[in-house]
C-alpha cells in the first residue's frame, strides 16, 4: 500500500484522472488502504476535482477508513467550493481540534450564509483553542451578511488584541455590516482606517461613497471617486453610476460631464438609472441657458 499511496501522490494534480485508476488498480490486487485515499484525494485536491475529492471521502467513510489531516482540510475546501456547508460541518466529528479544519468548515458556512453557525463554531472553538483567521475572516463576513455591525467590531477589535493584522477583507465586512445597520460614521471611521493603513481597495471606496450618499454628502461621493483612480483602484462601474447619481443629485453638471469622459475611455456606459439622471441634469442645465438668453 505505501508504494502504491506514494505512486498516486506523484501523479499530482495534472494526472488526478491517473491518480484514480491507480486506486481503482489497487483494488484490484489488494485493499485500498487510507494511505491511497488520502494520496488520491490530494491530487484531486490540487486539480480543484472537488466533487472527486468529496466521492471518495464517502468511499473511505464506508470502508472505515480514517482519513488524515490534509484529507479533512481538502474535504472542507471541496465542500466550501461545492457550497456542501451541512457536509462541511460533518468533518467537525472526525477534527475538532484543527484549527485549519474549523476554519475551512466556518468558510464553507459561511459561503452559505449560514452565519449563525459560523458564530456558532466561533464561540465553540474560544475556550479549547486560539481561532485562526481564516476563523475570523468567516465570522466577519458572516456578520457583515447579516448587518450585525456591533459584533463585526467587536471581532474586529478582537482580531487586533489576538496579534493579527487584518486585510482589508477584514474590514470591508464590518463596513458592510454597518451599512446594513445604517450605522454611517461608525462606517466612515473604519474607511478612515483602511485609508490611513493604505490598504484600502473598490470595495472599501463604495462603502464609503454609499455612507456619504447617505448622509446627503454627494460631493464628497465624486471626490471619493477620483481618490480611489490616485491611489491606483480600479474603478467599476458601481463606482461610476454611484458617483454620477451624486451629480444629479447635485446638479453638478460639469462633475457629471467629467466622469462621464473618462468612462468613455474606459469603454464603459452608465446604468438606466444613472442615465436617467444625468439626461435630466442636463436637460434641466440646457433649460436655464434657454432662459437666461430669452430675459436677454
């Protein structure tokens, strides 16, 4: 068994397709041992065979076979990709203490939205073992799904005290979360921080563009807007639509004109709504001209 295992291990992820028939070969002549499986498993792993990966995890589960740790990791990663969140938390019987398997299950939850499990699991691990951040990255993201703003800064503050040093992932969730809450400066104020850092991305910039929206505080969603293109960003078309929508608003025609030059160059069209907008800023400009020369 340990030369064929080390065999199907060879194959890699660019032979998984030979890395079964040498399984299937093993069988053959012999018992299939969980030294084979595990080494199937991770070359299926490396080819992203999820639905192989999760196959014969079942066939070791029915010959009671007990699968190693790198198999129970590959199995949450297939079960997150395949969005199998109840399968995900089956693995929890056969590995509760591995920190990387918790946090792969919590991922596939909360892929699934299922954040009062990810919580759930959260609180579980706290008093046996140090959450990872791949544990904290899905608890933050499972809050932010649910706009459960005060726990997403409670975790982020957490997350801090612990030692790591959160992505911007990190924060985007909890902004996210405080957009759902309606919770603006406690939104700005992580923006800031994420500024402040410079590791602010797209995401950040229309969270905030979304909070200064919401507070009537349109100029500054354009001023975000070409904030984000120095700092290098990407800007989408999220980005653009947002920021022409605030010149309607606005009534700043030449701000509108401005951005709607440079998503030309870009190859880029605003949406129904953003148009609409624009169409009647531009309407209602042209409409004054009319006026002021008739009074001349």
């Amino acid at each position: 068994n340990a030369t064929y295992a080390a065999a199907i291990r060879a194959c890699g992820g660019s032979q998984w397709n030979h890395a079964l028939e040498l399984l299937t070969k093993r069988w053959e002549t012999g018992f299939a041992d969980a030294q084979c499986y595990d080494s199937a498993i991770a070359c299926c792993e490396a080819a992203e065979r999820w639905d192989e990966v999760l196959r014969l995890f079942d066939e070791m589960h029915s010959y009671n076979l007990k699968p190693g740790k790198d198999t129970l990791i590959a199995v949450a990663s297939a079960s997150a990709a395949t969005t199998s969140w109840q399968r995900s938390l089956e693995l929890l019987e056969h590995c509760k203490d591995s920190a990387e398997v918790v946090g792969r299950v919590a991922s596939a939850c909360a892929d699934a939205k299922q954040w009062q499990r990810v919580l759930g699991l959260l609180e579980e691990v706290r008093p046996r073992q140090r959450p990872n951040l791949q544990l904290y990255q899905a608890a933050l993201k499972s809050c932010g799904d649910a706009g459960r703003w005060e726990d997403a800064l409670q975790l982020l503050q957490e997350v801090r005290l612990r030692g790591f040093q959160p992505s911007v992932d990190f924060y985007n969730s909890a902004m996210t979360a405080c957009a759902a809450a309606q919770r603006w400066g406690d939104l700005h104020g992580l923006f800031e921080e994420v500024q402040n850092d410079n590791i602010a991305d797209a995401e950040s910039y229309r969270l905030a563009m979304e909070a200064c929206n919401a507070l009537q505080c349109q100029n500054n969603v354009v001023d975000l807007l070409w904030s984000a293109e120095e700092q290098g960003i990407s800007l989408t078309p999220v980005m653009f639509n947002m920021a022409l929508k605030a010149c309607g608003t606005k009534q700043n025609w030449a701000a509108a004109l401005e951005i709607l030059g440079s998503m030309r160059q870009r190859g880029e069209m605003p949406d129904r709504e953003a148009s609409q907008c624009i169409t009647d800023l531009l309407l209602s400009r042209a409409r004054e001209h009319l006026f002021a020369d008739e009074k001349k």
